[in-house]
C-alpha cells in the first residue's frame, strides 16, 4: 500500500467520483485519525456553533431553537468524547469504525447547524440573529474544504449539508434579498469545488513529491549501505546492522563473528583482471549470503575481506559454520571456462564470550584472523586471550624490526654446504641473524613471520641478498652464496633487476648466486615468478628447491623450471618423521636428483651416522650442525682460507667418523 493512501485516501487520480471508491478500510480512517489524534480545532469549532446557537436560542426563546442547539450540542459532545476515545484508543480501533464516526458526526453537525442557520431565515428573527448563524454555518463548510482537502467528497458534503437548507430557505423567503443571498449560496457551490479540487491536487502533488523523495531517500541510504559488486552490506551497513543483531541476541543466545581473508586474491586482480576479481567476489558473497539465509549478515568489509555475524547455539555449531564458509570459499569458480581455485582464512569471536560490543568484536575476530593467517593458509582460529598479547609482542617486534633494518643493526650469518665426497665447502647459505640491544637474540622463527606479515621482508631479502653477494665476492669463485627468497620478493615490480644490480655492484658473477624457493610459491601460478625465473636464470643465477617434501610436492614443478639443486627438509633427515620410510623417499629424490643432473642437498644433518646414511642414499652435498652451524663473515672467510690450502682436519673427521 502506497504511503500517501495511508496517511491521506488518496489515489493517483483526480477524478473525484473515483478517489473514495479506491480508498482501503485502512486508508479511510487514516486521515480521520490524525485528526482525533490532534482534536484541538474540532473542539473549538464545536464550541463556537454551540455558543452561538445557544445565544440564538436564549434571545428567541423558542423551543424548536433549543431543540436544535440541544441537538447540535449532543452531537458536538458525542464528537470531541470521541475523539478524545480514540486518541486514548488509536492502535487498538478499526479505521472503519473511525471512519464511520467521524461522517456520521461531521455531516450530522452540518446538517443541524444549517437547520439552526436556516430556521432565523424562517422566524424572521433579528438581522444580527441572522448574520450570526447564516456567517457560522456558510464559515464551517467553507473552512472544511480547506481543512478537509485532502477528502474532497467528505469536504464538500459538509458544505452542501450546511448551506443547502440555508439556501432553499433564502430561496423561498420571497425577499429580494433572500434570492440574492442564495444566488450567493449557489455560486460559492462551484467555487469552492475548485477550490476544493485544487488543494486537492496541490496536496496530491505534495505528497507525491515526498513519497517520491522518501523513496530516492531510501534507495540513496540503501545504496550508502550496500557494496556495488557483491550486494552484500558494506562496512557503513554492517556498522548499522550488526549492533541491532548483537542487540536481539543478547541473553537469548550466542552469535559468532566470523571475519573472513581470502588467499591469494590480489593474483587473480594482477593477472586475470578486475572484471575476473569482481565475479570472484560477486560469487564469493552470493555463497556466504546462501550460508546465513537471512539469520545474520554477511559483509564485505574491505577488499578481499568480508564479515560475517550470525547467531549460533554454542562453540560446536560457531566451528561447524567456519568449516561450512570455508569449504564455500574453496569450492572451484568458473569464469569463461577457467577454474579458479580460491582459499581463505577466518578469525572467530563470540558474543558474549569474547566481548559484548560490535567494535569489541571486530577486533577480536581481526585478532583471531591475524594468528589464522600466520599459521598458513585455509585455517580457522577462534579468539583467545592469549592473541592479544602475543599481537602486542609481534607489533613491538614489527616496528624494532623496520629500525633495526633502517640503522642496519642485522647481521648476515652463513651455514656451509659441504660436498659429502670431497668434504669441501661448494656454498654457504645466508641467514640474517638478529641481536637486540635491549632483548638478546631474536630468533629467526619468531622475526621472519613477522617480516612476512607486514611486508618488511620485501626489505630484509634485498638487504640480505646485496650483504651476502659482497661477502661471496670475496670468497674463491668456486664457492657459491644461496638466499632464501619470500614470495613477497618476487611480486614487487622490478625484484629480478634490484637482484641483477646488487651482485652487479658487489662484483659477484651470476653464476655464483642461488636463490632458494619453496613449493608454496608455485601454487599461484603467477605470471610475475614465471618472468622473474625466466629473466634471472637466463642471466646465469641458479635455483634451488628448498625444503622439498614439506608442500605441496610435485615432479611438475621440477620439470618446468630450471632448478640446480634440490634440498630434501631436514624432516627426513633429523625429524620426527626419519626413518626406513624417509630413507626409502631420499633415495628416490636423489635417483631422480642423478638422472635429472641436480644436486640434492640433506638438511639438517647432526651426526655422522645421518650423513653416512644420506651419503649412501645418494644426496651429493649436505648441511647441518654436524659441520657447522652458522658463522659470522669473517669466520666463513677464516674457513675458506683454511681450506684452500688444506682441507680442515676437522672437517675430515666429521666426514669420517
């Protein structure tokens, strides 16, 4: 039902036969209604009919008069007892009944107060007796039409019940100016129709405007809360709606807030394009909106992040919808005939166990998220106390991490590979090492995820890899340096020329140079690593697969690129996981290691028995503490000089047991 039919009776057309045929129960008594609902001119235009038709009474004392004024008065008191019922009684009272009550009152008290006008004509009563009664009844329909504007029959029935008998009566009283006055009466008919009629369309043309401005008002606000491409809230709209959810939920039962990161997303932007991006989204919301089906809300926050808060029954079923979102997110994408596979992370938080605010929640979700994502990808983390300290401590780290980086307070360590047959050093591997002044040592496992994380390894690799090739340029040239390479390196714009250019101006041959590279990298599938490996390798810089049998293996990878050497994951070699199965696995690397013409480097070698074991499986170099943990620059200089002249005794010992 259109708002203008119910606050006015009114329809879009402006014939007047045809606008109370078209008016529902409910818009009948609307405008009737608000005029109970404020009664305040009903009363004094009661009053000033009953005052009046009382003085004409008393003056006359006639008792036809005070019949009518005792009438008009009943009517008028049964009127305002009415409205003052109704305005105790609005919601709880039938507009048809509201309706009815008020027509029947407002034409019966026209009708009587132009009886009351009419009969001074008859009785010939004095000239002012006239006036006063002749001015009350033509003044009370000619002031309805204005005030009932908005019902153009309802206003004209009251003029014509109040002037018809005052104009019959004119008409016939035989006085030159009795026909006068009712030819008055008849002409003020038509002209109060139009004007009628008019403000009747002034008013319809109003409320037309407004509604029509309301709805632009509610398609503007919905469009501020809705994001363009998925149709999901946006932030201002979950801002809006997840306090109210919150809010219903209170006491009742639990809700989960589920903030939701997915994998890898940016690649699909970079090299599928935005229009890609957009029906990954699209299709991503369209499946988070099909899990919570009207019980919640889903969100898109920000970029590849959405929110989603829905009530639940306890931790169980909170942990049973995560795994629900998440097999969402990763379930295949179709766009033009392309499989996109995506993946995400979610942080959960839990009213009222984690907090009773929506600010409260989001930032704790945001901290469950931020732990999901440094365990790795598709994993799903609820909040615990204990995230904010640690996000304490790792923002601490973060921000000592970009100084120690800026006052070049890092120091660049080296770990030798040995040649498992001749026992000498062939390459030492670069490992930053961190020495805090106030803190001691900060292990590598505890900064490195961090550096990740934030995007400060994008400036530890460089640094790093500009400090160990002025180091290696140093070194005899038949011993190489290796660097360990974050995915986020190879992304950046230009990472294979800053490479280039650093063991350019560190004197340092390309040949010399190893970057290490895990699976993980190649799961993306990136146009950005194909044309790093391809610029780079094409200018003599080696690659090295490093801690094969940890991700997700695949021969495909080895066959595709130009990998050198190949490192089997110490996990094999001094993990848990050693023993006749990972020795059966590391002479399989290594057999395929011979015939593809790699290396194949053990790591994490400790004893000797482990580095027989390897030797004899088939691995070429090996690495680990039983040779040498890592060393500072001079002592790997120190080292290499030895060697050069001798091979260090001690280094034979440890080959030979």
């Amino acid at each position: 039902m259109k708002k203008h039919e119910i606050f006015f009776g009114l329809h879009r057309s402006s014939k007047l036969e045809g606008v109370e045929d078209r008016l529902t129960e409910r818009a009948r008594g609307a405008l009737v209604k608000s005029v109970y609902a404020r009664p305040t001119t009903l009363i004094l235009g009661a009053l000033n009919g009953v005052l009046s038709s009382t003085v004409v009474a008393f003056h006359t004392e006639d008792k036809l008069f005070f019949a009518l004024t005792f009438l008009l008065s009943s009517i008028a008191l049964l009127r305002v007892v009415t409205a003052m019922h109704l305005r105790q009684n609005m919601l709880g009272t039938s507009p048809r009944k509201v309706d009815v009550a008020y027509i029947f009152g407002a034409l019966a008290y026209s009708l009587v107060l132009g009886l009351i006008a009419a009969a001074t004509i008859a009785f010939e009563l004095p000239p002012m007796a006239q006036v006063l009664m002749i001015a009350n009844a033509l003044g009370y329909g000619i002031g309805n039409c204005a005030h009932n504007g908005g019902r153009p029959a309802m206003a004209l029935g009251q003029l014509v019940f109040v002037s018809t008998p005052v104009f019959l009566m004119s008409l016939t009283s035989g006085s030159a100016l009795g026909i006068f006055l009712a030819i008055n009466i008849a002409v003020l008919m038509p002209a109060m129709i139009v004007v009628t009629l008019s403000l009747f369309r002034v008013l319809r043309e109003s409320i037309e405007a407004a509604e029509q401005s309301a709805r632009l008002a509610t398609k503007m606000e919905l469009v501020a809360l809705t994001d363009p491409i998925t149709g999901l809230a946006n932030r201002a709209g979950l801002d809006r709606r997840l306090p109210e959810i919150l809010e219903a939920a209170r006491e009742k039962t639990q809700v989960a807030v589920f903030w939701i990161d997915l994998d890898r997303f940016k690649d699909v932007n970079d090299y599928r394009g935005h229009q890609a991006g957009d029906h990954v989204l699209r299709e991503i919301g369209s499946r988070l909106r099909g899990l919570i089906d009207g019980r919640g809300i889903a969100a898109r926050f920000a970029g590849d992040e959405f929110v989603v808060a829905s009530p639940v029954n306890n931790h169980r079923s909170a942990s049973a919808l995560a795994n629900a979102i998440l097999s969402a997110i990763t379930r295949p994408i179709r766009i033009d005939g392309d499989r996109i596979d995506m993946e995400g992370s979610i942080g959960i938080a839990l009213l009222p166990d984690d907090g009773l605010t929506a600010s409260t929640l989001l930032k704790r979700a945001d901290l469950a998220l931020f732990e999901a994502k440094a365990d790795g990808r598709k994993q799903i983390r609820f909040f615990d106390s204990s995230m904010t300290r640690d996000l304490a401590r790792r923002r601490e780290i973060e921000v000592e991490l970009r100084k120690a980086l800026r006052d070049d307070q890092l120091s660049v360590y080296f770990q030798p590979i040995i040649d498992l047959q001749t026992g000498r050093i062939r390459c030492f591997e670069a490992l930053a090492r961190w020495f805090h002044p106030m803190r001691g040592e900060i292990r590598p496992d505890e900064f490195i995820p961090i550096a990740e994380d934030s995007g400060a390894i994008v400036t530890l690799g460089n640094w790093l890899t500009a400090k160990a090739a002025r180091a290696a340029a140093t070194w005899p040239e038949d011993v190489r340096i290796a660097v360990n390479l974050s995915p986020l390196q190879i992304k950046v714009p230009g990472a294979a020329v800053g490479i280039l250019s650093a063991i350019r101006e560190a004197g340092l041959a390309p040949e010399r140079l190893e970057l290490e590279v895990t699976e993980n990298l190649f799961l993306e599938d990136s146009m950005n690593i194909a044309l790093f490996i391809e610029e780079l390798s094409e200018a003599g810089v080696r690659f090295v697969l490093d801690d094969f049998g940890t991700g997700y293996s695949s021969l495909g990878y080895i066959n595709q690129w130009p990998f050198s050497k190949i490192k089997v994951d110490r996990s094999f070699v001094s993990g848990g996981q050693a023993g006749t199965k990972s020795d059966a696995i590391i002479r399989a690397v290594s057999q395929m290691g011979r015939s593809l013409g790699m290396e194949i480097v053990a790591e994490g070698l400790e004893t000797i028995d482990q580095v027989r074991a390897v030797r004899e499986a088939g691995c070429t170099h090996g690495q680990g503490y039983h040779f040498s943990r890592a060393i500072p620059d001079y002592q790997a200089a120190l080292l290499l000089a030895e060697e050069h002249d001798t091979l260090p005794e001690e280094l034979h010992q440890r080959l030979a047991g």
